[in-house]
C-alpha cells in the first residue's frame, strides 16, 4: 500500500524485522572481511537528527547483503549481515506486512515463540565465515546467540500522532512487544508502554526485553532499530565475557585448592600469570565493545540507547563482569602473597642451610 487513501479501517503497513546475532570470535579483522566479500563500510548510525560528526562508531561495521532466504514457515524475507570487530555478527531478516491490527499480532506471536530464526541463520553465517577464515581472531568453539524482534508500522489509518495511537492501541502494542497473542492485564500493558521515547509527535519507540514496536517513517525508524541491534551485541559480548570468566575463575579455584604445602605454593607464580593475562585481555575486550559507538552531542540517540540497554539486560550483564574482574583481580593478589610467601621461606631456608654448612666447615678443623 503506498498511501493512506488505500487504507481500510485499521490498516497498517510496515515491516517486521527479526535481529540474530552471533559471537563466533575474539576479534573480527574487518578489513579482510571486506577483502572476502562484496561489503561496505557503514561509517556512521543512521540518526533522528542530521550530526554526522556526533554519532559515530570507533570501528564501523561492516555491512554485507544476502539474498532473500525463504523460512521454514514459507514466508521470503530479505536481508543483510553486519560484522562488528569485537566479534559479533548480526543476521537482519526483514519481512514486509500490511494489513490489521490482528493479523500483525498473531505473526509476531508465530514469529517470537514458534520460529527458530537461529537454527536457519547460522549456517548462513558459517557458511560466510568459511570465505574468511583469516579474518576470525581466536574462533568461538561455541557461538552464543541472541535475537531480538522490532515491529516497524510507517502507516495506520488516519496518521494518527504517537498518543494517539498508544491511547487507541495500547494493547495491541503491547501485546507485540510481549508476543502474545491474548489481551494483557491493564497492569502489564501500562508496565510495556511505560518503556516508550519519541522525538517528533508522529513517531513513538517501545522497547522490551525481546521486542520492540517502532511507529516511524522509514528513514526515522533507523535510528532506533540502530540503537537496538547496537545494545544487543553488546548483551551478547557481556553474556561471553560473563561466562569466560566464569570458566577462568572455576579452573583457578580449583587449582589453588589442590595446592598444598610450600613447594606447591611456589607454582602458583604460572597460574596467577595466566590469570593476570585474562584479566588484561577481558577488560581491553570489554572496553572495546563498550566504546564502540560515540554520542558526542545526540542526546535523543544516547537517551534510546540507555533505554534499549536497560531492557536488554545490558548492565545487569556488564556488572556481572565487572563482579568476577573485580574477584580475579583480589584472587591474583593472594595467589601473589601466597608466591612471595613461598619464596621468602624458601630463601630464608637456604640462608639458614648456607650457615649451617659454613659453621659446620668451620669447627670441623677444631673437632678433628
């Protein structure tokens, strides 16, 4: 439908837009990625207001078309792939719609609960990736995923403005956002459309955990869509660093468990080292792919960023490492006390065994 004029009573048109992500390294080069593939450089985020010298990524992402990819559910949709250097590849499938109210409830219901969009878009990453083996820095023997749905509406009957239509279809909206298929309790409805932000009177943004409802022009809902995906590679990266440390910090207890006495005191040197080195290449990863977008003036671009980490559960999982830093930074000190420990009796020791052996040598001529 291109105009209002064609529209029945309640109709609307959009897209639905389904983000999988996948962490599958370290660190992606994305100059050889760029090299292996017909992709661009996305410079900058898409933004409500023109700052192209404000908003901008440290390293941008690469951008990589693919061909439309028919589902299981037999729906064609089109998409592309971002590559993000911290390691993180984003699959976007996007589906045109248009028709009621209901009918867009019950496919995003199908689309969150009965699809799994994972299972189809990794071999479509691997497959990818295969071209570009060089390019993955310390491969993931076990890529971690996230997906996350944003419902895009350009276009309802009447263009109403934002409060409009969240007072006439606040419970459609909300039902979207939980991917529900039955009415919510007017409790939980105002608890979903309390997460919403809008720039200009016609536009609105709700976002949830794993969705989000976007009433936007085209070009206007980039932003947001932007912001959403951005905030959810992050989740992704803090979940792997999360479950890393976890790992690291398991494997470390039990070693300095199964130490015991002087001599084994003295190896824990090679183990706090090891563990030293984790904690400096964790906090340099997760400095990266904290800073990797810049709101130098956009405050509406930070301030839907902040709402649509909040949702996603980014802090939760960034105070979670932050935690297990702060506990391997205070385990490395004492497995260091413990070394120094050792080695200060093992010197005092042979101190000792030294003076013994010279008074031994020297009243050896008087006894005999």
């Amino acid at each position: 439908m291109d105009g209002s004029e064609n529209f029945v009573p309640d109709s609307l048109s959009g897209s639905v837009l389904v983000l999988i992500q996948f962490d599958v390294c370290e660190e992606l080069r994305l100059d050889r990625i760029r090299q292996s593939m017909s992709a661009r450089t996305l410079s900058q985020p898409p933004m409500k207001q023109v700052a192209p010298a404000y908003v901008r990524y440290q390293r941008p992402p690469v951008i990589e078309p693919i061909e439309s990819l028919l589902l299981e559910s037999g729906e064609r949709v089109t998409g592309e792939l971002k590559y993000y250097d911290y390691g993180v590849v984003s699959v976007g499938l996007r589906l045109a719609f248009a028709g009621d109210w209901k009918s867009l409830v019950q496919l995003a219901s199908r689309w969150v609960w009965e699809v799994d969009f994972a299972s189809q878009a990794q071999p479509l990453v691997r497959q990818r990736l295969e071209r570009a083996a060089d390019a993955l820095s310390r491969p993931s023997s076990r890529w971690l995923s996230e997906d996350y749905f944003i419902f895009h509406v350009r276009e309802v009957t009447g263009a109403p403005t934002a409060t409009e239509l969240m007072r006439e279809h606040g419970m459609q909206i909300a039902q979207l956002v939980r991917g529900e298929r039955s009415p919510l309790s007017k409790g939980e409805c105002g608890e979903v459309l309390h997460s919403q932000i809008s720039y200009y009177p016609g536009d609105v943004a709700v976002i949830g955990w794993n969705a989000a409802f976007i009433y936007d022009t085209a070009a206007g809902a980039e932003t947001a869509i932007e912001m959403l995906e951005y905030a959810n590679s992050q989740l992704l990266e803090f979940r792997h660093y999360d479950e890393l440390l976890t790992g690291v910090l398991d494997s470390v207890y039990e070693s300095v468990g199964k130490k015991r006495g002087i001599l084994a005191q003295w190896k824990l040197a090679r183990s706090a080292s090891g563990l030293h080195t984790v904690l400096i290449e964790v906090g340099e990863l997760t400095e990266r792919a904290d800073n990797a977008i810049k709101f130098l003036s956009d405050m509406f671009a930070a301030r839907l960023y902040k709402l649509a980490a909040a949702k996603v559960g980014v802090p939760d999982y960034k105070n979670l490492v932050s935690q297990k830093l702060r506990t391997a930074e205070d385990l490395y000190r004492f497995m260091l006390e413990q070394f120094n420990q050792a080695r200060t009796f093992l010197l005092e020791a042979m101190v000792v065994l030294i003076l013994l052996i010279e008074l031994f040598y020297a009243f050896e001529g008087h006894l005999f």
